[in-house]
C-alpha cells in the first residue's frame, strides 16, 4: 500500500534526512536574499504579455470572427491568456510568490482569477492541505479528487468502474472541479449548514455567477455582430485552458514514481522529513522555456512543492541543486515529457477502474502504489534509487 515510514522507504537515517532538510533550507536561503529586481521585471513582464494576449484576442474576436482563419487565431490566443492568467499568474500570485515585493495588485491576499472558483478557499484547499499534507491518502482530496481511484489506498467500488469517463468529464470542466473540491453548493441555502460551509458555498455561486456573466453574456453582447462566434471562441478557449491545466497538474502527481503515503505521525514530522516527501511524491515536466511558461512553471513540480513561495522564474535554477542533492542522496528525481508522464496518469486511472483481484502487481509493488514492503525480500540496498533499479532490473529478469 501507501508509503506508510518515508525515511525507511527512502533508505536514510534520521541523521542523512535532516542533513538533507539543512541543504534544502540553505538553497531556499539564498534565493530569498537574491530576489531583486529581475524578479519584479519578471512579473510585470508576464501580465504585459497575458493582458496584451487577451486584448488582442478579444480584438480579433469581436472586429473578424465571422472569418474562421480569425475565430481560430482568436480563439487559440484567447486560451493562451487564460493559460497565463491560470498557471503562471493566479496560481503562483495566491501561493505568496511575490507578496516580498509589496505589491497590491500582485498580492495573495487581493488577486482573485479568471475561473469560477472561489480564489480564497483555493488557497485553503491547495495551499494548506494539500501542499502541507502531498499525497496522504485521505487527507490530501487532490489525490483523486475525490472523484478518481488513483491508489489502491482507496477501496475500490462499482463506481470506479467509471475513472476513465469520469477523467474525461473532469479534464473537459476541470476548473469546475476545483471550484467544487470543497463545496455542497446545497449548502448556500441550508439553515442546518456551518457557518463556513454556508459562507463556501455562496462565495462559489457568487464567483461562478460573475464568470459566467463575463464569458458568456457580456463578451458576447459586446461583440455585437460576432457575438455567437466570440461566445464558441470563449467556451472552446475555456475548454483548451481546462484540459491543459488537467494534464499538468496530473503529470504533476499521477505518473509513476510520484508516491502515495499514510503517515499516522503528521503532527511530528520535521521540515526536512516533509522536504523528503514533498520530493517523492511529485514529478517534473521535461521541456524548455516554452514549457516552463505555459505550465506556470509547474513543469518544476519537484521544486514547486518543496518552495511553493519561491518565485517561480527561480525554480529552473533551483532545480539543478535539487537535481545534486538527488544524486548525492541516492533518492530518484522523477521526471519526463509530457506525453509520457500524461499516458502514464491515465494508464494508472484505467487500471484502477478495474477491482483489484484483477491486478497483476501487489498492492505494495506497482508503478500507481508502492511502500518500503516492496524491498522486504530484497538485499538492503545503499540508496533508494540504485534500489529502484535493482527491482526493475529483477523484474525485466522474470519477464525473459
């Protein structure tokens, strides 16, 4: 099952795990005491290009979309903003990265984004449980999201008969899903209902009602003549932000070798233990700067979990001293493209649809959910890497 002791998995001692969390805190250190100025030319040079990609969009959209070549231009630099204003602007502004710089319109307290959820209960659902608790089966409601089976931790039922087209519904609506992680929109008229969750709710139907209001009434009034194709072109832009943002997040979390745990001593976890986990349970995106902008910079998923606060133009210089650490360790730095790490999710969400008596691998040994019972049987090897590799290479041996 789940990784249930982080440091036996890992194959270090408490001793090499906080040595570890000392160099970690030192590179987060140094960033902090460089942040300057091209950070600020950085982010004001992101919202330039997103505003300046919408603007031109809605342009097109409202003064040619009657043209398809138009529509079709149109329509791709209006997902292209949205992309921006989603990965490397709203998610990274309400993670803190640049309250340093004092900022009112870049703050995490005053940035609300372009989709229908709620941006302040985002960051209690993303920011506190799941950055703080990655990956605990149970406590963490992104693994699944409380819709898919992607860890035999979780029981399986008939309706996980269901991942594969419930995955396709979610990737097509997704920010629907995140703005519903946390909320029973019943409760906005439920006198029986918390205070919080009453409060959650409305807040949602509020934003959800201001989101529709701008994509799907006013833009399109606005458009005039063109107002049906400026109202396709916003659904299909929507659509494309949807389903790009899906494929990251879930390249981020869902490949092989980003783990899964069951830790029954949260509460006593050190920062260099949760350092540790933070590093086994996520995976990078490999790509060049193209990628890196269009994924926020998540494409550093690694870096991005263990210094959520750090500016995300950092994470890619950041990363070569993770990557260090990693070798020197023996700890595995997963990471790969985007097609493969992607396949690898839904693959992980097809399997898991089916009971487990059908699954080839034990519950403690596959690729979706693995645990330091894997290595029980095993010489005890130096490192969890080169022990990683000793199993696959013992598996390829059976296979002949």
């Amino acid at each position: 099952m789940a990784i249930s002791d982080v440091g036996e998995y890992a194959h270090l001692s408490s001793d090499q795990i906080e040595e570890l969390g000392r160099e970690l805190d030192a590179v987060r250190a140094e960033v902090i005491a460089s942040r300057g100025e091209r950070d600020y030319r950085y982010i004001h040079s992101i919202i330039k290009l997103q505003r300046g990609l919408e603007f031109g969009a809605r342009a097109l959209l409202y003064l040619g979309a009657r043209n398809r070549t138009v529509w079709a231009l149109g329509t791709g630099t209006l997902a292209v903003a949205k992309i921006l204003e989603n990965m490397e602007l709203g998610h990274n502004i309400m993670h803190g990265q640049w309250d340093w710089m004092n900022d009112p319109e870049i703050h995490s307290t005053n940035w609300e984004w372009d989709l229908v959820g709620s941006s302040a209960d985002w960051k209690h659902t993303h920011n506190y449980l799941h950055h703080k608790y990655t990956n605990i089966v149970g406590i963490d409601d992104d693994v699944g999201f409380g819709v898919l089976r992607v860890t035999r931790d979780i029981p399986w039922e008939p309706r996980f008969a269901g991942n594969i087209l419930v995955n396709a519904v979610l990737m097509l609506g997704f920010e629907w899903g995140i703005g519903l992680q946390a909320v029973d929109t019943a409760d906005a008229f439920d006198r029986d209902a918390s205070p919080a969750d009453r409060r959650r709710a409305r807040a949602f139907l509020r934003k959800a009602g201001q989101q529709i209001l701008k994509d799907y009434i006013l833009f399109p009034v606005l458009a005039g003549p063109s107002g049906r194709q400026a109202l396709t072109a916003t659904i299909t832009a929507n659509i494309i932000r949807n389903i790009w943002t899906n494929a990251v997040i879930f390249c981020g979390h869902f490949p092989d070798g980003a783990e899964k745990f069951t830790l029954s001593d949260i509460e006593t976890e050190t920062q260099a233990e949760w350092y540790l986990r933070q590093m086994l349970g996520s995976a990078n995106l490999d790509g060049g700067p193209a990628m890196n902008l269009m994924s926020g910079n998540l494409s550093f998923q690694i870096e991005h979990h263990m210094f959520p606060d750090l500016p995300s133009n950092r994470y890619s210089e950041i990363s070569l001293k993770v990557r260090e650490l990693c070798e020197r360790y023996d700890l595995p730095y997963v990471s790969g493209p985007l097609w493969k790490q992607y396949l690898q999710s839904w693959r992980t969400i097809a399997r898991l649809s089916l009971p487990d008596r059908y699954l080839r691998r034990t519950a403690d040994n596959a690729p979706e959910t693995r645990s330091e019972k894997m290595f029980a049987l095993g010489p005890r090897m130096p490192g969890l890497a080169t022990a990683l590799a000793g199993v696959r290479k013992g598996r390829a041996h059976q296979s002949r």
